[in-house]
C-alpha cells in the first residue's frame, strides 16, 4: 500500500509556550503521488514505510514520524516521531520543518528549545509555510528563543495573514491599530480587523467598534460602531461597555436635537 494521508491533531496550545496567540496544528502527512485519492484514511502500509525510510526517502521518514506521532500502526512515540521528522526536515521538508519546530516548542519527545523551533520555523517560513510564517512571528513578538523585534513579527505576521491564517489577520490588525513595529494605520486596521471581527474575535469587535466610533480613517457610523461594540460586550470586554454606554447617550442626544430640530 502506497503512503497514506492521515491527519495529526495538536495536542497542546501554543499560548502556554508563548504566553499570547494561539499556534496552528501539526502539518498533514504527505500523499504518494500514485495514491488513490479516494483511499481515505486506511492505515499506512508501516512495514514499507519504514524501509523507505531507513533507505532515505524523506517523504517515507516525514511519514514514520506522522504514524509514532499518532501512534496508528504502532506505539505512540512523540520522540521516534521527532527522530523521523528530524531526519526529513534535514532534507528540506517544509513540513517536516514545521512540525519538528512544533515538537521543540511544545517540548514532545524533545527538550523544550524555542531557540531551534525558531530556527525550523525560518526556515518553513522562507518557503512559504503560513503556519511555520505566524508561529515565527509570535516568537518575535514575545521575544522566545530569538529577539524580540516588532518589525520582524509585522512582517511574518503579514506574510501568514495575506495566506489566510485569521489569528495572524488579527494579530495584523492590532500591530496597525497600535503601531507596534509598523506606523500606525487605521484605515489598515480596520481592513484586517473587517476579516476577523464576523468570526468572534472579541479584542478585534471592539477594535473595530471604536474605529467606527471616531471614524479613524473609516466613515464614521454607529449603527457599525454599535454593533460591533455590542458583539465585544457580549464576551466579556469590559472596556467595551464603557465605549457602548458612552455611544449609546451620544446617540441619544443626538436623537432628541434631530426630533427638535424637525420640530422647530
């Protein structure tokens, strides 16, 4: 049986290692060109496998390491699965880089190091990996295992937004809202804000709130600024409330000046 697509779940949130953001899940195995697409997920010929592995095929060892990760065909080994990942990231396998990198930072069958996560996720990264791309980024914004550098966490962060990943699209937002590393951008906030708000990111709704509020760089509207205000409000974010309280008596204000205007 040709190697097989199987699906690894991320065992551990990335924010207990960076202490802000959430990481995205390990990379899926790679499919043999000759596979049948409609194979599913049937277990991996293992004993196959293994031999191509051991002869140097680096798809074969990325896959290895993918069935110890899982433990499907065999005992569940985070550390046999890191040795296998090693070996294929060694030989330029962008997702092999990235889940070694994932491995590291998690500290799964490796010492905890987010100095050599950092290095397999740069070098993910250069290749385009958008996962490898935002993961990079956070450790730049916090300063783990490499310096700490705004400019470079703008940059990776924007790099993993433009490719769809919505924590970095959030993580954008804010850097243009506040001008971390990046001279500050409203009219740019609000675009990546726009993209992550609807899917329930409360930071991001009431960002987005109190662009619409004072109209920075955006047409002022508070119907726009109510709603998103509103949304914060019902997760939790205090200081939104402040905001849709002090909207809410503007608005009402406003009202009864229009009423006696018309009036008058």
């Amino acid at each position: 049986m040709s190697l097989k697509l199987l699906r690894l779940a991320m065992v551990a949130m990335l924010a207990s290692v960076f202490a802000a953001g959430t990481g995205t899940g390990f990379a899926k195995p790679l499919r043999n060109a000759a596979q049948n697409l409609e194979s599913g997920d049937q277990d991996i010929n293992l004993k196959s496998t293994r031999r191509k592995a051991q002869q140097g095929n680096s798809n074969a060892q990325y896959n290895l390491g993918v069935a110890y990760h899982r433990g499907q065909g065999v005992r569940q080994d985070f550390r046999e699965a890191a040795k296998w990942f090693r070996f294929a990231a060694e030989k330029g396998l962008v997702d092999a880089q990235y889940n070694l990198g994932l491995m590291l930072a998690l500290g799964q069958g490796v010492r905890q190091g987010a100095a050599e996560a950092a290095k397999w996720w740069k070098l993910a990264a250069n290749r385009g990996d958008a996962r490898a791309q935002y993961n990079l980024a956070l450790l730049y914004k916090n300063g783990h295992g490499i310096e700490q550098s705004p400019q470079s966490a703008a940059k990776w962060f924007r790099s993993a937004a433009g490719q769809g990943i919505p924590q970095a699209q959030y993580e954008l937002g804010v850097i243009y809202f506040d001008g971390l590393g990046v001279d500050q951008d409203f009219k740019e906030a609000a675009k990546w804000l726009r993209l992550v708000a609807p899917k329930g990111i409360a930071d991001a709704q009431y960002r987005l709130g109190i662009l619409y509020k004072q109209g920075r760089r955006v047409d002022q509207n508070f119907g726009e600024a109510e709603k998103w205000l509103r949304l914060a409000v019902g997760q939790g974010v205090e200081k939104a409330q402040t905001e849709l309280g002090a909207l809410l008596l503007k608005k009402a204000i406003s009202d009864k000046a229009n009423s006696a205007a018309a009036e008058g």
